[in-house]
C-alpha cells in the first residue's frame, strides 16, 4: 500500500505554511518505511490529481479554518469535508477537494485519504509561524507521527535533526531544492 503525506499551504501566508514546514520537517528529521513518501504540494490544489489516483491512502497537511482554539488539531476524514473547503477558500484547499471529486466523477476508487488539520492563529502575508503556532508545532509534528504509527508506518528519528526554525530558514533563504538542506545562505 502506498502512503503519501501531503502538505499543501503557501508559506507565504504565515500559519497557512504550516504543513509545508512540517513536511519538510519530517523529511528533515525521519525516516519512514519504504512505501511512505513525503510531497510538498504547495498551493497545486487541482495539479494533485494524479498523485490521488496512484496512490492508496493520502494524509494531507494544511490548516483548517474552523471555530476553535488556535493550535486545535483535527483528524478527519476528506470525504466529511466535501463542499467545504479546507481553509478560508485558498485554491490549494478547494484544489485538493476538486481532486476527490473528480475522481469519483471519472468513477475510479477513491484513494483512503484524510486531512491533519491544525486551526491557525494568523494567516497574513509574512513568512514564518505566529508565536502560538511556533509554540505547538512539536504538538502537530506529533500527531502526524501517531497517525503514522496507527498505520503501522515505521518510523525513524535520523541522527542530526533540524529545528523548526532552520526548516523556515530555507524556505526564506533558499540555497538548493532541498528543503532539508542545512546549507546558510550566501
């Protein structure tokens, strides 16, 4: 069975990058069973179809607009959240639903999928996490990893780890494609 974790966000827009980074965390910081890969889906929203149509269960990573205290974690099932949207409307959420949705109009199975949602404190245009999101991030990066477990994921911390704060870094200061790079600007 293939597993595919799936952050979409723009990090461009404060929290809403949260699950880019923790993509990208993860990547930085475990190793995951062979059949277990990583995708940093951006704001693709309906550019995925495909990667819902190959693969067997997908876990997607965003923020998730709802009525409850920031840094709130949701586990919940994509099919609950059809017409609604992820966020406030990004094209990346309703992308990503319009990809379910399609698939079922083409009459193909629909991939097992889910969204880890975290309600977000801000979502303004500034790169980096607001301090209550900052202050939780541990929190989600560990409900992400107990949802793994519970799908019998193997999961391996890799000896020199990467902090949060260095994640952002190269997403602010790109000096390869490699989000997990550790290389300082120039």
């Amino acid at each position: 069975m293939s597993i595919v974790i799936l952050g979409v966000g723009n990090v461009l827009e404060e929290d809403d990058g949260i699950a880019i980074y923790a993509a990208a965390y993860l990547r930085a910081n475990y190793t995951l069973s062979h059949h277990v890969s990583i995708i940093d889906g951006g704001v693709e929203g309906i550019n995925l179809l495909n990667l819902f149509l190959e693969n067997d269960h997908i876990i997607i990573l965003d923020t998730i607009n709802l009525d409850d205290t920031p840094g709130s974690i949701y586990n919940i099932p994509s099919y609950e959240l059809s017409g609604y949207g992820l966020n406030s409307g990004g094209a990346h959420e309703v992308g990503v639903m319009q990809c379910l949705d399609m698939i079922e109009l083409m009459g193909k199975p629909l991939p097992k999928s889910n969204v880890l949602g975290i309600v977000p404190a801000t979502i303004s245009f500034r790169m980096g996490l607001s301090p209550e999101l900052t202050r939780l991030f541990d929190s989600y990066i560990g409900a992400i990893i107990n949802y793994l477990k519970s799908c019998e994921v193997e999961i391996i911390s890799k000896e020199t780890a990467s902090t949060l704060q260095e994640i952002i870094d190269t997403f602010k200061y790109p000096t390869s494609l490699d989000p997990s790079s550790k290389t300082p600007p120039i």
